[in-house]
C-alpha cells in the first residue's frame, strides 16, 4: 500500500489533536518506539502521540485515514512476535496514559478498563476482592496489547486465552467512528460474534479504547510440583497421558534441558537438567490438591519420569514460574543473536 509522510501540516494537527506534552517526535521518544522484545528488525515511527480518551483516538484516526498515514497502536511494546513495531514508520498511539480501570463489578464478576491497564496492576486491584483476571503472558502486558494478540500463558491449559474473558469492547475505526461490541450479559447467542473477530486482529480492523472483561475467582489452594524425564518425547507423552486422564492442571510447562540450565543459571533454582514438566493444581481444599498431585504423579512415573517433586511451597512455586516468564528475557541475554 502506499502511504504518505507526515508533513509539517500533519504534525502541527496531530499535536492540536491530543496536546503539545503528549505528543513527541524526539529521537529517543521515535528509538522507545522503534523495536519490541521481539528480533525483527527495528523501524522508527515519525511521531508519537499519548491519547488520554476515545475521542482523541477515533479523531486521529479518522485524520490518518483521510491523509493516507499509518497508525500503529503502542501498548507495553513486550511483545516477543513483532507486533507493535510501525513498519510503515507513520504516527504510533502509544497508550500507556489510557491507563483507568473504570469499574470493578464484584457480583457480577465483571471489569470495565481502558487499554492501557497493565494486567498484573489489575490482579493487584482485584485481590481484595477475591476475583482474578487468569491470562498471564508473564511480560508487563497491557490489555489492550492481550486483547489484540489474543495472549495466553502458563495458565491456559485450564483457564484459556484473552478471547475467552473478552465481553464487550469499544473499538475505534479508521474511519473515525466509536463501536461497541458484545455485551455485558453472561449469554448472548443472537447476531455475529464480531468481538471473535476483533480480538487477535492485531489493530489491522480497529484500536481498542476501553474493555469488559470477564474475571473468575481467584483459588482458595494452589501446589506446584517438577517432574523431570529422560527424554522431550517421554515428558511430551506425559502431557497427553495428563490430559486424557481427566486431570485438570490450571498449568503445563515443558521446558528442554537447555532452558533449565539456562535458568539455573540465571536464578539458581537447582533443578536437574533434563527434560522438565512445571506443574500446578488449583483447587478448594489441600485434600483435592493432594489427590491431583498423587494422580499427576502416578501418571508421570507410569511415562519413566525419573523424579517427582510434588507439594512446593508458594515461594519455590513464586520461584520457579517467575524463572519461566523471564526466560525469553534470559535466552535474548545470553544468545543476543
């Protein structure tokens, strides 16, 4: 597609549009916006603006449009697929000042929030009232970066991906026009799904600019347990055999023995390194805990696992998954190309 270069015309209404402090074409503000966690190559946006509300959003890009400029969404920049980087260089929205959650509904297990959220600063909102929102990519992910990339995470062997937590959104168009989608009511069957159809649609159909999510709660009991294998097929087939049991583990991680040494490494976990399954239960009593890891147990050593480490404390849980999330950080470290 051919696109236009944004003039001097194009800045000067573009900065009228949000407000001379949010909005920048500085060279280290341009180089922040260049890259994401990804190792495709980096490509600098001619201008970046903060929106702070819909309108401002639906108005830049209604005047993106009519002029032929690209517009790419901003959320953390963590993405590890090259989602945000603006390979049409252009204007990037960068979100982070569309940051409120507007309504925390308890009863109704519902939350209504702006893109810019970042997802654990929502769980830390949500403790006190017992409720939780499940996908966790393990980066300082935004929601409306999730929503758009429909991410998962250790947890969604159990509980699923953004998509399945999404219940209405306001999406503005490049056309300049405001949409709601979905609904706030728990069972809809009438009409097209359109929100299936925005969710992991990357901004190419439209920007997101506030949500309602849907939240579960959160568990009264958790126990993680390591089970190392001599082989990837072995741990592989242990997964299956899991699965099929009828078990349900709200997280499945197999990592390869070069990621285990590489964690160790970095976080002196001691873990043997070999062919590592991560496992974790959650669950209403320590009794059901208990009963899952003794089957999860059975079921790995049935598939050679060569030691079973059931029972670890929150902290050594804590421990070993915040290793897990970190380790595509730790891999870019250590194999920097």
């Amino acid at each position: 597609m051919n696109f236009n270069p944004l003039s001097d015309a194009h800045l000067k209404n573009f900065q009228a549009m949000v407000a001379p402090d949010r909005f920048s074409t500085g060279d280290s503000i341009l180089e922040l916006h260049a890259k994401d966690q990804s190792r495709h190559p980096a490509c600098r946006p001619e201008a970046v603006a903060w929106p702070q509300t819909a309108s401002e959003v639906a108005a830049i890009l209604k005047y993106a449009n009519e002029h032929r400029i690209p517009v790419t969404g901003w959320a953390a920049g963590s993405s590890l697929e090259g989602n945000p980087i603006p390979a049409c260089r252009g204007l990037v929205l960068d979100f982070s000042r569309m940051n409120r959650i507007l309504a925390i509904r308890e009863e109704d297990f519902q939350v209504d929030l702006e893109p810019g959220v970042v997802y654990q600063d929502l769980n830390e909102k949500l403790r006190h009232t017992g409720l939780f929102f499940p996908p966790d990519p393990g980066a300082r992910a935004t929601l409306g970066g999730m929503i758009a990339n429909n991410a998962s995470g250790t947890r969604t062997v159990l509980y699923g991906s953004t998509r399945d937590y999404v219940m209405r959104l306001v999406v503005a168009l490049a056309s300049g026009e405001l949409i709601e989608l979905g609904t706030r009511a728990s069972k809809s069957s009438s009409g097209y799904s359109l929100i299936n159809l925005f969710v992991g649609s990357e901004g190419t159909l439209g920007i997101v600019v506030e949500a309602t999510l849907r939240l579960v709660g959160f568990p009264a009991e958790y126990s993680a347990a390591v089970a190392t294998f001599p082989s990837v097929e072995a741990a592989a087939r242990t997964v299956y055999e899991l699965k099929r049991s009828g078990l349900n583990p709200a997280a499945l991680e197999l990592l390869g023995p070069e990621c285990i040494n590489l964690m160790n490494h970095e976080e002196k976990l001691g873990l043997d390194v070999a062919p590592t399954l991560f496992l974790e239960f959650h669950g209403a009593t320590t009794e059901q805990l208990a009963e899952g890891l003794a089957a999860a147990k059975e079921i790995c050593t049935g598939q050679g696992c060569t030691d079973f480490r059931p029972g670890l404390g929150r902290a050594e849980r804590d421990r070993i998954f915040k290793a897990r999330h970190a380790l595509g950080e730790m891999i870019q470290r250590n194999h920097p190309e």
